[in-house]
C-alpha cells in the first residue's frame, strides 16, 4: 500500500509537474553543438506554437530574428567556453509559429561534459509583453523629455529662427527623430519654404526650398483639414511617388507634419520622419500635437512682443519728429491744467521763453511775466475776455526774455472740457514769429523800394499775359497812356492805346517770346503819344514768369528815344553839313591855286620867250600883248577870290524882308537887253510865298546869276522860257526854278556841278563861277540847293530855306 | 641848226596863250617839226584819231591839259582808250598842266597811255628832256 500509495503520490505529483510544465510559458530545449534540438519541453508549444516534433527539425538560428542573430552568436560562443556555468541575459526574438516574433529571455548551459545530457539547456521565456511595455515606457520618456525641452527653447528664445533652429535641434536630440524640418508657407499657400531643419543632408537642402506642394499631400492635407498629417507606413500608404521614393532611399518608413499657427491661423509646418513603421501611435501623435501647439503659442507671443517693439519705436520716432518739427518751426506747444494751475511746456515753447528745457512743469500764469510792458494791456484784455466765455483765441504779442531780448510771438489757445462741460484745462500753441516777421517787413520794405524805383525811373516798364492783357505797368507806362497803372492792368492793348496800328503785330510777337522763351528787341517802335506828337521808343521784352503763380507772360521796358534819334540825326547832318564843308573848301582852294597858277605860268612861259634868242619884233609885241592879257586873268581871279571871300565873311549881313516880285524885277531890269534880244520869257509865281527874310543882295545875286545862265546855255532851237515859284512847308520855304535850257549831263557832272571854275559847256563864255556863287549865296543864308536837269531838256534848280531862320 | 627831233606835236589846251608859249619854244628846237594846236579838247580828238603818221619815223608828242570846260584831259584820254582808230604806238602823251595837286600827278603816272606829266609852263629844257626820253 505504501509503495502504491508512494507509487500513486509519485504519478500525482510527476502529473502535476508535467502538467506545470506542459502550461508553464517557460521552456527547455537541449541543443546539440550546431544549434539543433534534440529535446524540447512540451511547454514549448506554449511558448513558441511549434508542436515538439516540429520543433526538432529546425537550428535555433533559423528561428531567431536576423537582427538578434550576432548576439546569439555570441551568446552560444561563451556558453561553449563555460562549460556548467548557466549564461544569463540573452534576450532575443524568434519567430512564433503565427509569424510575428517574440521577445525570449534565456538561461542557456553547457552540459555537454555531462553523458547523461550532453548537450547544451538552453531554459527560456516569453518575455515579449514586458518588453513591449518597458519600450512604451521609454517612447513615452522620451517625448516627455522632448516636449519639456522644446518649452525651455521657447522661454529662452527671442526670434522665430532661433525657436525653429532649436526645436529641430531638440526633435533629433531629446525626440530621437530621424529627420525633423520646419516650413513657412507662402502667402497664396501654393509653396512651403524651408526655415529650420536637422538632420537633412546637404545636398538635400535644395528639395526643400521654396517648393510647391500637391494637394493631397502631406502639406495640402494640413491645409485642408487644419489638423495634423500622419503617415505610419510611406512605403505603403504615401500616394507622393517622388516623395515615397525619397523616404525609402533616405530610411523614412513614417512622418508626421503639424500644423504651425500664427494667431491661430496655419502659417507653417513642422514635419517629423522616422525610420520605424507605425511610429506614430495615439500617444505619440497627442504629445507632438501638445508641442505644436506650444510652439505655435510662442509664435503668437514672439509676433506680439515685435508689433509692441514696433509700435514704441514708431511712437519715440514720432515724438522725437514731433520735438525736431517743433524746433524747427519754432512752433511751441503747451498745456495749462486749471485745476492744478500747472501749465505743461514743451521744449520748444521753453526755449521760446528761455526757460530751462529741463522744466516743462511751469506755474499757471508764468507767461504772463514776460508779455512786453507795451503789450500787457492788450494781452490782459484778451486773456480775460477768453476765461469769462470759454473762447478760443489767438493772437500776436511780444515777449520779453530774461536776458532783454524781444520775441514776437503768435499765441493760440483752445479750451479743454470734462464731462460735465467745464473747463478743465488750456491747451495751444505759441509761435515764434520773430524771423518771419522781420523778413516779412525786409520783404516789405524791398517791394516799397522796388515800387519806388519802378515808378520814378522814366523807363516804361509793363508786363503782359499770352492774351495781350496787361499783368504790371509802371506809373511811367501808365502816365504814357494817360492812365494809373491799376487803371491798366487787365487791358488790352487795343484797350489802352486803341490808336495804335501794330497791336496785333506786337501781339503776335510777344506770344513768340513766351513760346520760344528768347528775348526781343524792338529799335524803333513808332508811338503817337496823347498830344499827337510821334515818339520813338526803344523796347526791350524778355519771357518772364509771374511769381508765385505758373503763369508766363512777356515783361518789357521801353525807353523813349525820340529826342535821342533827334540829336542823333541832327549831328549826323551837322558832320555831313561840314564834312561837305571842308569838301568845298579843298575844292576851294584847289581851284584858286589852279587858277592862279594858269596866269603865272603864262607869265613865266611868255618872258622866257621874250628873253630867249631868234625873236622877232613880231613875236616880241605877240607876246606883250599876251603878257597884258594874262595879268587881266589873273587880276580878275583875284577879284573873284575877293567876291566870294567877302560873301563867306558877310554871313551875319543885314537881313530884312523882301519880296520876290521886287527883287526878280531888279534883275530883269539888269540885263533887260539880254531878255528882250533873247526873247526870254519869264513866268513867276509867288503866291503862296511871296516874301522871305534875307540878304537882298545875295537874293539879288542868286536870281541874277540864275537867269544869265538859263539866257547863256539857252536851246538855240527853242524860245527860253523860264518858270519860278515859291511855297511853304511845316517847316520851309521853297523855291523852284526851271529853264528849257540845255540842261547839264548830271551823270557825268553831277559831282561838280557846283563847283568854282567848272564849265560844262564850251561853247559859251562862262567862266564857270556862277553855280558857285549861287551855291555859296543859298548856303552863306542858311540854305539848299539842288539841281535837277536833263540834256536838252532844261534845269530845276530848288532852293529850300528852313522857316525857323 | 641841225634837227633833233623828227617827230610831230600836237597841243590840246584851251588857253591860247600856253599853245602860243608851247608852240613857240618848240619851233626854237624843231624848227621842221609840224605842231598843231587846239583849244577845242574835241577838235583835237577829231585830228589825232584821223591823222595818217605811217611816214614819221618818230612818235608824235601829244601835250594834253587837265583842266579844260565840258571836256577835261582824262576825258580825252578815255576816249582815245576806248577808239579803234587810236594809234597808241604812234604817240607818247604827255599831260601839261597847271595843277600843283599831287592826285593829278598820280593819275598821270599809273594812266597806261601816259609818258609822263610837265608842269606848267613849258621851257626849252623840258622840251628837251621830252625829245630824249624818246
């Protein structure tokens, strides 16, 4: 009974123990040396899914996951170095009948030494679910650590770049990402650019800069759902296949792209690669959404504190603006509180006053204490007026500094009101108008000066518009037109001298002048002035722009030059007058010497003669009677040097009236033969002049002259008829007289008509002294002779005596 | 007396009484010589452009005043200038004249037809000087 009672305990307890260890997850496998099982423990099956029998056809190594394979080796290698020693620690996957692998812990002992095993135990368990769990531990640690970290980052950083910059940094570090970047899209959100990254390869750089992405892609995909992109296996499930191919070459197996937020609108993107499938899990993707979202929080702050920096920097500038603009202006500004009797100064009144400019705060009624003694009553008055209604008020005044120096100043001052419509307080601005106003008056007193100027010069000075209208005229233009000169201004021409025949000529010219932009000069511009009198003017019209508008218009100045021109020819006819003078004075003398040198060489031919030898009594008494002639000439060349002297010398001889019927009838008396024996007849005419103021003998002598010539050179085949009249002009009497004579060839003679000895005609006895003397009587009197004649015709002789004499 | 000079004159003035000075002298020194006088200065054109001298081995000496009424010495000249029947070869002329005025002078000297100018009167040792200078 014992033994069966030992033998039933001993089934029982083996029962159970086969049974523990048909259950157990724990498992025994005996190895020979190259890794075969030659035992295995029926739990195996438990472990492993192969039933024994199985099992005891494969090498360990063939199971084990090709990635455990060299630790195994390992492992096997000391436990055939240690023989009996049990090697602990080896923890490595082998494939489960099911196909997925399961992590083993083993115990593994060399008992080869023993016979009645030999062979290697290698005592193992399914520690899998363990190591899932430590795994997720770790994974968990990790973004743990990853998000902390990015959160420092985001305290610590000042600028986007350097956030960005870090939280890459951290992704690859703390995150043990494979390959983290961060994008900012474009404003159409048509590409993303690449602004921070770790881990690409540089060669890479390029691919992710300034890219377009597709729409149903990682980037379109965060757009259009505003959510976050994962993708746990690229290889498979990525529909980008430029991009699948990427990820493969680079070792991507799954990414993740979030979405980065600026006030809450997507700006950029944050994508994160890894190089294990299904890498993303729930946790994972919830924490990197938690550090997203904190990164996206930082922007908002970051873009904040930038519009804040901005917004002070715009304020200082413009406050700084606001004190230089003051200063520059010398336009201060202050404020006076009513109720603290404070007044607020800015720098610039301060330096108006001369007070300190450290010292804005000043009393209430300090200004008061500077107002010019002159000006206190005035500036009481009206300060007085304002704070009994309220009013605004502005108004000029003049202030007295601390070191004397006066300041005109121009005050404005508006009421400030609360709520209850009282006055709390005055505000307003004071002006130093100091530099304007003495310019203003400089400015002033130039214009005086120049209105002055323009209107006591005697220079006529206008100014005129494209229409011809006058814009400025001078008191010297206005007066020539018998106007003021406010009088004229919008005139026309036609509207101020309507006389006038060449407006519209001037007109047309100082359009070219404003067109063209070249001055004119008019010479001579011919005027009747308002007594009719003809002036002569000389202008001067430059193209000139009104100041202070665009407007251009022709300004000219013009000079009267009548009683130059007159002078001008007066002197011209003076010189002419003397140059011919002198001319007749040469001739003068030439012809005296000629023909006093004619007789003298006769003289001193003939005693020659007489002295020389072989002369007969006839020849002797020849030439007396020449030599008696001869002196004869001379003697009456003498006589006739004396008459025409002595009428050069007489000039200021008695003049008194005389008519010319008396003295032509004194001549006819004279050569009264000559006039009946020629049959002259003479026809006169003095009706419209009958008497002139002369020398009566000099008129005498002209007339006589006149009529002896036109009886000497009269046409044989014809009767001598003779005409003569006198008439009056503005300013001369002229005398006509005509013969049908046979008249002088003036082209030939024309020079010396009137010269002393000149004969034109050899068949008479002239001696060619009578034009002469005519000649010289007219001038000795003031007068002018010409001629006019033609060959076989007659001759004009016109006498002109100027009236005024 | 033996004859110094074969050639003929001709004298245009219109005082007579220098013709008479002028032909007389010449007469003492060329004796043979025939001279011709005139006081008209046309008559005296008329004569020189239809005198015939083919047989005068000499040139004619032709006396010719300035100063003369209607028709002046210059104007003679001009019209000997512009006549086809004006021998110039036949003659040298030589302007006599009165004047002291150095213009008369110089017109004499650069006129192509002119010899040379005498100066009022004519003597016996201008006469010669005349004959030798041709």
């Amino acid at each position: 009974m014992t033994d069966s009672l030992t033998e039933l305990n001993r089934d029982q307890s083996e029962r159970r123990y086969r049974t523990l260890i048909e259950q157990s997850s724990d498992a025994i496998a005996i190895l020979t040396v190259t890794g075969i099982p030659f035992y295995v423990s029926p739990s195996i099956k438990n472990v492993l899914g192969y039933p024994e029998e199985e099992l005891l056809q494969m090498n360990v190594f063939d199971i084990c996951h090709p990635d455990d394979r060299d630790s195994l080796v390992e492992v096997m290698t000391k436990v055939m170095a240690n023989p009996g020693m049990p090697i602990k620690g080896h923890i490595g996957r082998i494939k489960h009948k099911n196909g997925t692998w399961r992590w083993l812990d083993a115990i593994v002992t060399n008992m080869l030494h023993d016979p009645t095993i030999n062979g290697i135990v290698d005592n193992f368990r399914d520690v899998t679910d363990i190591i899932e769990a430590e795994k997720q531990l770790q994974h968990a640690n990790r973004l743990y650590a990853f998000i902390s970290k990015v959160n420092q980052a985001i305290v610590h950083t000042n600028t986007e770049n350097d956030l960005f910059n870090q939280v890459c940094k951290i992704a690859t570090e703390t995150g043990q990402f494979k390959t983290v970047w961060i994008g900012l899209f474009n404003t159409d959100y048509t590409r993303v650019n690449l602004l921070a990254e770790s881990n690409i390869l540089p060669e890479d750089i390029a691919a992710f800069t300034n890219i377009p992405f597709a729409p149903d892609g990682p980037h379109g995909t965060i757009l259009s759902t505003q959510a976050p992109y994962v993708c746990n296996n690229i290889e498979r499930d990525l529909q980008l296949p430029d991009w699948r191919s990427y990820a493969i070459k680079r070792g991507y197996k799954s990414c993740m792209v979030l979405p980065l937020r600026l006030f809450g609108k997507i700006v950029g993107s944050f994508s994160i690669y890894s190089s294990e499938n299904d890498y993303f899990n729930d946790k994972e993707v919830a924490l990197l959404v938690a550090a997203a979202n904190d990164i996206s929080f930082a922007l908002d702050i970051l873009e904040k504190t930038k519009q804040k920096q901005l917004a002070d920097e715009k304020l200082a500038h413009s406050e700084r603006k606001l004190r230089e603009a003051q200063a520059i202006a010398h336009f201060g500004s202050w404020e006076v509180n009513l109720n603290k009797n404070t007044t607020t100064w800015s720098e610039e009144a301060l330096r108006i006053y001369g007070l300190p400019e450290n010292e804005p705060i000043q009393r209430g009624d300090v200004w008061l204490d500077y107002v010019h003694p002159d000006d206190m009553e005035q500036v009481k008055k009206i300060s007085a007026e304002t704070m009994e209604n309220y009013s605004n008020s502005a108004y000029f005044h003049r202030i007295i500094r601390k070191d004397g120096s006066v300041r005109n100043v121009y005050v404005v001052s508006k009421f400030e009101f609360d709520k209850q419509g009282k006055p709390k307080g005055i505000y307003g601005v004071i002006h130093d108008v100091t530099d304007l106003k003495l310019a203003d008056e400089k400015l002033k007193q130039s214009e005086a000066n120049l209105n002055m100027i323009m209107n006591l010069i005697p220079q006529h000075i206008f100014a005129k518009d494209y229409n011809g209208r006058f814009v400025f005229a001078n008191k010297s233009f206005a007066t020539l037109c018998g106007m003021e000169p406010e009088d004229i201004v919008t005139r026309t021409m036609d509207e101020t001298i309507p006389d006038n025949n060449d407006n519209d000529k001037y007109l047309e010219q100082d359009r070219n002048i404003i067109d063209t932009g070249v001055q004119h000069i008019n010479t001579s511009v011919v005027f009747n002035d308002l007594d009719g009198k003809e002036r002569i003017f000389h202008t001067t019209k430059v193209p000139y722009t009104l100041p202070g508008k665009n407007e251009k218009v022709v300004l000219g100045i013009a000079q009267d030059i009548t009683e130059q021109r007159r002078t001008e020819k007066e002197r011209a006819n003076i010189l002419a007058d003397m140059m011919q003078r002198n001319k007749d004075l040469e001739q003068f003398s030439y012809i005296i010497s000629h023909n006093l040198r004619s007789p003298v060489a006769n003289i001193k031919g003939l005693t020659e003669l007489m002295n020389s030898e072989g002369n007969t009594d006839e020849d002797i008494a020849t030439y007396v009677s020449e030599l008696a002639v001869t002196a004869g000439k001379l003697d009456e060349v003498i006589k006739d040097l004396n008459q025409i002297l002595q009428i050069k010398s007489n000039a200021s001889e008695h003049t008194e009236l005389v008519t010319f019927e008396e003295v032509i009838a004194d001549v006819c008396l004279s050569i009264n033969d000559q006039i009946k024996n020629e049959h002259v007849r003479i026809l006169a005419n003095f009706s419209e002049a009958p008497e002139i103021t002369c020398i009566k003998s000099y008129l005498h002598s002209i007339f006589f002259n006149l009529i002896s010539n036109s009886i000497k050179y009269r046409h044989p085949e014809r009767t001598s008829v003779i005409s003569i009249e006198s008439y009056l002009t503005t300013d001369k009497l002229t005398i006509v007289y005509k013969d049908n004579g046979l008249g002088i060839d003036l082209n030939k003679w024309a020079k010396e008509v009137f010269g002393l000895y000149r004969k034109f005609h050899s068949n008479a006895d002239g001696k060619g002294i009578g034009l002469y003397m005519i000649k010289t009587h007219v001038e000795t009197m003031g007068g002018k002779i010409y001629l006019d004649s033609e060959v076989n015709k007659g001759v004009t002789f016109t006498i002109e005596y100027p009236t005024t004499l | 007396m033996e004859d110094i000079y074969q050639g003929s004159f001709v004298i245009i003035d219109d005082d007579p009484i220098n013709n008479l000075i002028c032909s007389k002298f010449i007469k003492k020194i060329c004796p043979r010589s025939m001279i011709k006088t005139f006081t008209l200065p046309l008559d005296g054109v008329k004569f020189v452009l239809s005198y015939d001298s083919v047989d005068n081995t000499a040139k004619t000496i032709l006396l010719l005043d300035i100063n003369m009424p209607a028709t002046s010495g210059w104007d003679v000249l001009d019209t000997f200038t512009y006549s086809n029947d004006f021998r110039k070869t036949d003659y040298a002329i030589y302007m006599l004249s009165s004047s002291i005025a150095t213009e008369d002078r110089n017109r004499a000297k650069t006129h192509p037809l002119v010899s040379g100018f005498i100066e009022k009167p004519l003597t016996i040792a201008s006469i010669h000087k005349l004959i030798a200078e041709q």
